[in-house]
C-alpha cells in the first residue's frame, strides 16, 4: 500500500481516510475522521519510511498554541503489512483556501492586506519565541479562512535551536523567490562547499512575509536585485534594494513602507516578526482613507514577463566565461533566473511556489493543478523525454550527462528522492544545463 494513494475508508490507526487534499515532496495530506471525535482532521503521512522530518515538524507544533498555526493532534506510525514504518502527524482541520487565490477572488484594499499579513506576523512571532523559524513563508502555505482569518501552514521545512540537522547540502530548505539576501549570499560565496549549511534567522521568515506581501499585493515578484560583477577577486554578487511595489501597484504609504521594510537588504531594519505585526496592526487601525481604496494594477504591471517574473541577471556579452560559471553554481544551489539581452533562457520551474531542495511540504490541492503523477517510493519529477527550450544540446561537456537528446549535470551529494526542482534519471538527481550562446565574432565590443 503506497502512503501516497490511499483510498477512501482506509484506517491509518484510528483515523479514517475521506479525501485527498494535497501532496508535496516528503508528505500527502488527506482529511480524516476519528470515531470518538466530532471535527474532521488533517492527517499528513511521509511518503518515504522513517522519515525523521516528521518528528522534528511535531516537536516544533508541539511548542506552539496560537490560532494562526494549526493545533497537533496526534502523532504516530503507520506501518502496511510487510511494509515499513511511515510517520505521520494528525493536526486541525483548516478549511480554506491559498493566499493568493482567495485574493484573485476578492478586491483587495489596502486595509485588508494590512490585517492578513498582521495575523501572519503574529504566527512567526509565535514561532520565533520558541526559538523556532518556519523556513517556507508563501502564499502557499496561508490559508484564508472564510472569515478572513488566516493560518500559517506546513511546518515540515521548520527547524528549532537543538533540532538534529538534516539537510547536509545545499540549497536550505526553502522557496528560491522567498529566500533572504543574506541567505542568497551564503549560497554564493560558499558555494564551491558541497557541506556549507546556511542557518536560517527570525529575519529570514521576516523576508519572506514581506516578498509575500510584494508578490500579493502587484501580482508578480519583483525583478531581480543582483547581478554579477567581475573583478581582479573574481566574479562578486552585487545586491541593491529591490523596486517598491508602489512601481506597480497603487496602494497606501503605510503598506507600502512596510513591505519596503520588511524586504530590507539589512536584516536588522526589517524589525523583529512582533514589531511587524504592531506596525501592521497599527497601520490597519489608522491608516486613511487611501487604505480602503481597491488595489489596482500601475502602468509597469504589463512588464511582468515571463523574463521578470523570478529576476533578471544583467551581464555584458564579453563575460560569457564567467556566466557559465556563475549559472551553473546559481542552478546548483537552487536560485533560478532568465539571462537579459542573450538570446538564452535559463529553464524555470512552471509551477509557481514549488518549494526547492528539502522542503517538507509544497501542497497543491486538486482545484489548483490537478492530480500528481504517483511513483512507487514517493512524488517527483520524470525526465522529460527531449530536452526543454534553452538547455544546452549534445556534445555535452565531460561532467555533464547526454539523456534525451539534452544536457545534464549531476547532483553528486543528492541521492533519490530527488527534490521538487530536480529530474530523478537512473538512481540520479539531475538539472539541465543551460545554454550559452556565444555572439558572433561580428558582435560590436
């Protein structure tokens, strides 16, 4: 019996199967019932045996009693006859939708925004106070409740002070769009460490609610900040403050200056998850009349690209070396972009908020995108059968992998079960290599 297809009416101990509500890398969701209890529940079962995420998930919810995170109620092992052992946590049943897609059903105002992204901040600063992050703050793990009340969901990818180490590779658990200047600046400098492990701050999850916060209020994520420089040190990650929302959207000073803040280069002015959540409180209580207007669209909306939608990486043609380089530590550490005035597409996930590397849990209900694809032994990506626009063709290099009429490059300290942005090939994790293309020898200098 795979953990990841059970069917209606199955019992996994007491509780008994009523629908499937989502998957993700290391976990299915189902809704369940008890017997002896009256609410229907949430039972998240790991789709790999033994699994020492779940207990560590159960740990950190266990330390939390907040009505913006959901309550633990169980915990415990499946086991199928002949089978091994799989973990699970049963937590409240919350019903609801995504951030995202309640507010693509409803005009959102300043003033609303203020309010759902306060009760946000009061989750991390829950978390925070037991010496816990979240790791994975995004629209996709908010549910809007349908009086407007929200909870921060999937702790899978969380971590607290003393929790065991479990990612022993780059990236960190985490959505690429999401992660922290800093964190991006860990993985670059340290990128030639297959070891190095990045320790995730309050600051970080501070971040991410505030590039929520951006992609929910205009629509997109905002073009990149970063770009590369070459140097007599070498090629340097360059990182100025990203474009203020108010460029594509219109909505309150107030809102504005807070998301501005929280999306700070400087960990230190992005302020601590509870004086964001009193500054946001405050600003739903005082902020004027412009606070209830509809948020529209600006004029630089129509920019939002394919090309800008995760960033773009701004690099003179004569530094082609150097890029290959460059891009090809960028797709190993999980940092995914589109290559500005090269006529070259770096290949990006299609699905938006998919979580990299080890996140726990990147749930997707069916009204969002269908069923997944099952395997045996767990969830993730098949390797296409020819290769995606823009990855580099045979000859490959003698460190990369022909497979499908396409280049490949190994991830050497990744075994299967790959992550939710690599292709599993032949007990392998791979990424495509992307293409680089030379400009003519006529090019002007």
């Amino acid at each position: 019996m795979n953990p990841a297809s059970l069917p209606v009416d199955f019992e996994v101990g007491p509780w008994r199967v009523l629908r499937l509500r989502g998957w993700g890398s290391y976990g299915v969701v189902y809704q369940v019932e008890h017997a002896e209890l009256e609410s229907p529940f949430a039972l998240k079962v790991a789709v790999h045996g033994w699994d020492p995420r779940f207990e560590r998930e159960a740990e950190l919810l266990k330390r939390l009693s907040h009505p913006n995170v959901p309550r633990l109620q169980a915990e415990g092992q499946w086991k199928p006859p002949g089978g091994k052992a799989f973990p699970y946590l049963v937590m409240e049943w919350v019903e609801g939708v995504t951030l995202y897609e309640w507010a693509s059903a409803h005009p959102l105002t300043s003033r609303q925004v203020l309010r759902l992204l306060a009760q946000v901040a009061r989750a991390l600063e829950a978390t925070h106070a037991v010496e816990g992050v979240h790791r994975d703050v995004k629209g996709g793990n908010v549910l809007v409740r349908s009086d407007a009340s929200v909870v921060l969901m999937d702790f899978g990818s969380g971590h607290y002070r003393g929790a065991p180490k479990l990612t022993h590779h780059m990236p960190a658990p985490g959505t690429s769009e999401y992660r922290s200047p800093e964190s991006l600046r860990f993985h670059w400098e340290w990128r030639h460490d297959a070891t190095a492990h990045y320790a995730a701050q309050p600051a970080d999850d501070v971040y991410a609610l505030g590039m929520m916060a951006y992609r929910l209020v205009t629509g997109r994520y905002p073009p990149s900040a970063s770009r590369f420089e070459e140097g007599p040190g070498g090629i340097r990650l360059i990182q100025t403050e990203l474009m203020a929302p108010g460029q594509w959207a219109t909505l309150c000073p107030e809102l504005e200056g807070l998301i501005q803040q929280m999306v700070s280069l400087e960990p230190s002015k992005r302020g601590s998850a509870a004086e964001v959540a009193r500054a946001l409180e405050r600003a739903a209580r005082k902020a004027g009349r412009q606070a209830d207007v509809p948020i529209t669209s600006g004029p630089s909306q129509e920019q939002n690209s394919k090309e800008t939608r995760v960033g773009a990486l701004r690099v003179d043609g004569r530094r082609l070396a150097g890029l290959a380089a460059a891009l090809a530590a960028l797709l190993a550490t999980g940092m995914w972009w589109t290559v500005e005035g090269l006529p070259v597409m770096v290949v990006q996930s299609a699905q938006e908020d998919v979580a990299t590397g080890l996140a726990d849990e990147s749930l997707a209900s069916f009204e969002d995108g269908g069923a997944p694809v099952l395997k045996t032994g767990g969830i993730g990506l098949d390797m296409p059968r020819k290769p995606f626009s823009g990855q580099s063709r045979p000859p490959c290099e003698k460190s990369e992998a022909e497979i499908n009429g396409g280049c490949w490059g190994r991830l050497s300290e990744v075994a299967p079960p790959c992550g939710a942005r690599s292709y599993e090939w032949k007990s392998g994790c791979y990424l495509p290599v992307p293409q680089v293309v030379r400009p003519a020898t006529s090019a002007p200098q």
